[in-house]
C-alpha cells in the first residue's frame, strides 16, 4: 500500500521555546538585525513572528518555564507550507498524532515524528501580500547587506536514534529526497542529507564517542540547529566574535556555530556553502 505524503512547498518557520522573551527580542535584534512581525499574546505562552536572515522564527515563553527546565530553550520544530488537508491524510497514513489542530494549520506530535513538531499551513508569512503579519518580510537585500552576509536558510540538522529508519519514514512522510551521506568524525556521527522542499535536513546519529552523544543522552531526538548560508564565512566568524559570542566548528567541516551557552540556548550555524537550488 502507498502511504500518503506531504508535498512541502517552502519552510514557512522554525519555532523554538525561549526562556525570556524580551531577553531573546533584544539579543537576536542586536546580533542579527531581526526584524519583528508580530507578537502573538495566548494565556499560556507569549509567542511572536520574527524574521531573522530572511527566514521566519516563531518563539514561544512558556508561561512558566519549570516544566520545560529539563531540556531548557530548545527547537519545538518546524512549520512548512503545505496543503493542510493533504497534511492531515499524510500524518494519519503514517500513524502522526496531531497535538494542537487550529483549522487553517495543525501541529504533530513529537513522540509520533522523530521528537519534530511538524506543522503544517496552507498560506505564507512572506513577501508584502501575507495576511495576519503587521510587519512583512524583508527582502533579500536588507539579509545580504547585514555584517552577517545571510544568503538565505541553508537548512536544518536533526537528531536521530536511527539514521535509516528516520531518513525512509521522511521520504515517505514529506517526500525528502536523498541529496547526501556523510561521515562526522568531528562529532563522532553519521549523516545523512535530505533535500525537503528548497532546504537540506541533515539528519545525524551518533556513532560512538563524541560531542553528539552528549546532546543525544540530554535532549534525545529532535532538530539541533539551523543553518544559514553566508557570503564570506570569515567576515561572519570575525562579526560573531566581535559580538563577544563564542564561536565552534559547525555539524559539516568547514562550517561555524555560535556556542549555545552564548545564544538563548539554541544554536545556529553558518556556512558558506550555496543555498540549495
């Protein structure tokens, strides 16, 4: 039988648990020139809209932080546009829970797809027609023009328990398309590289010994970081440190990250490989 999948049109965002959202607001302002859309208030948490190198962020405060102080600021998951109908057949083809439904968009279950929340929405937050923002997008230009020299989302890695089995279930659940395989030693992993839409999800499973293994045993499965593509990767390492950030080698060889005990938590990545096209 051929299960339903999920025909991704773009990433829409990715949405991550801070711990304070001013705190947060003023950092990724000061570092990277985010730009705010929207703020979104609920009973439970203070969420907003926040475009930070030309890809959308949601952020979610907790209202109280204590239930989350196991793992600490972390990636939810991610949203991707789509047709949410379709969505919803897919996620129950492959035996998905839906964790929060608000017609127009649903999230899934974690414990259900790889420890992602997947959401999934039928329209866009970007360029100057989005409905429901109070400020749009940017264009490309204001990205390309920050120190940073942001070209754009490369992509995103995701922990895994089980490289094989996760990179078949996304094939078949989000038609991912196999772009790589890839060694870590670094990190003492392995990887694998999905292409999802326009973007790479690089899957990655420790293999043994290493810095990987740690993040595995603290946070278990779930997406690690997000990547971006840079014009000049040292002008970006050099900007970076001049923030008084500290600076590491990034999942792929050749690539930065800011260390996450100087960075809300969450850690971002940078490289200067050319956006996938």
């Amino acid at each position: 039988m051929t299960l339903q999948g999920v025909r991704c049109r773009r990433v829409s965002h990715t949405n991550i648990v801070i711990e304070n959202f001013d705190e947060s607001i003023r950092f990724l302002e000061d570092v990277y020139g985010a730009w705010f859309m929207s703020d979104m208030p609920k009973e439970l948490w203070h969420a907003c809209l926040i475009e930070v190198g030309g890809l959308v962020i949601e952020l979610f405060e907790p209202k109280n932080f204590l239930l989350h102080g196991r793992v600490g600021a972390h990636y939810l998951g991610i949203e991707y546009e789509a047709d949410v109908i379709e969505a919803r057949a897919a996620a129950a083809d492959h035996g998905v829970g839906i964790l929060r439904d608000v017609e127009v968009a649903f999230h899934s279950d974690p414990r259900t797809s790889l420890g992602v929340d997947y959401e999934f929405y039928g329209h866009t937050f970007y360029g100057p027609t989005a409905t429901h923002i109070t400020n749009h997008t940017k264009p490309p230009e204001y990205w390309r023009d920050h120190p940073i020299g942001f070209r754009g989302l490369y992509g995103y890695t995701h922990l895994v328990a089980d490289l094989e089995a996760a990179s078949q279930f996304l094939q078949s659940f989000l038609h991912a398309k196999p772009a790589y395989e890839a060694a870590r030693e670094a990190l003492g992993a392995r990887a694998i590289g999905l292409r999802i839409a326009d973007d790479i999800c690089e899957l990655i499973s420790p293999v043994g010994e290493g810095a990987l293994l740690g993040n595995a045993l603290t946070s278990s499965q779930g997406i690690r970081s997000t990547i971006y593509s840079v014009v000049d990767i040292d002008r970006t390492r050099k900007y970076l440190e001049g923030k008084g950030l500290r600076v590491i080698d990034g999942t792929c060889p050749g690539d930065i990250a800011v260390d996450p005990r100087d960075h809300l938590g969450i850690m971002f990545e940078f490289t200067g490989r050319n956006p996938p096209e």
